[in-house]
C-alpha cells in the first residue's frame, strides 16, 4: 500500500494493487515486495522497475512496465523514487491505522473478478475476490462459501489469463 501510494505521488495514474503484492499499471506488473521470515526476523524486498529494460523481457513471463514507460520524460531520477519509497514505508509501518483495509480497497485489481488461486501442492480452486480482511487475507468468495487466502499460502492469477 506504501509503494502504490509513493507510485502514485511521483504522478503515476492508474496503479492497482494485485493482492498479496504486486503493484500493478495498465494490466502490467510496476513493481511488488517480497516478505520472507528468518530465525533473526523479517526480510522485506521492494522492487520497482524504473527504467525499460529489453534486456530480461524475453525471461519475465507476464506483462511488465516502468516508471519511465509509464511517465515518459517526467520519470523522476532514481533518487527521488528512493526518497519517496524511504518516506512512505516507514510511515505506513509507524502507524498502521484502521483505514488501511479502506485504502487498499482503492487499489485492489482483484476485488470482483473470478481469479483461480493455486495453494501449495499445486491444489487449485476458484472463486471470485471480495477484497481483504483486517488481517490481510483475500477474502473469495466461492461455490461453498467465503474462504480465505494469507500470503505464503497461495498465487492468484486472473481467471482470463489461466488455461483450463
């Protein structure tokens, strides 16, 4: 939610985020985070593409974008987008507020589209995103009721883009 906001300070419009953690543009992937749990705490990586790059398109296998695709010659320098990241995700982890859940919604790509999630062991269901939870889980909505998703657990894919 930082990052998307940050984004969207330095003048992108449009960005959406893709539940667990992607920030996404023009149905393209902007950038994301990646949260993994050591024995000594928590590793967070935030990556955002800043510039076009060809040189590793071919090995992405989804549609991707940059700043500078997206803003042209107003692409700020990297220093800036690092200033902004470096301003914003403290502050939301300084003081993460009831309204959060609210703010999201504003981003969320995923809230009422059928999506296909893929749990561990490759165990596949379907559903359609109601959004998430005060604890951060996407809540979908499916055949036998409302289930639950937490991060670590899944990888959703909109339904469209799924071969079945």
């Amino acid at each position: 939610l930082a990052l998307a906001e940050a984004v969207q300070r330095l003048g992108v419009r449009g960005v959406g985020l893709k539940w667990p953690n992607d920030v996404i543009c023009q149905g393209k992937k902007l950038g994301g985070i990646l949260i993994e749990a050591r024995r000594a705490g928590v590793v967070v990586g935030i990556g955002l593409n800043h510039l076009r790059s060809r040189h590793h398109a071919g090995a992405i296998t989804q549609p991707i974008t940059s700043l500078q695709a997206l803003l042209g010659t107003r692409c700020p320098a990297r220093s800036r987008v690092l200033r902004e990241i470096l301003h914003a995700v403290p502050a939301e982890l300084d003081d993460v507020s009831a309204t959060w859940v609210t703010r999201f919604a504003r981003f969320d790509v995923l809230e009422g589209q059928a999506i296909r999630v893929i749990e561990a062991e490759n165990n596949a269901w379907f559903g359609v995103a109601e959004g998430v939870d005060a604890q951060g889980c996407l809540r979908v909505s499916t055949a036998q009721g409302l289930r639950l998703c937490r991060a670590g657990e899944v990888s959703v894919r909109l339904r469209e883009s799924v071969q079945e």
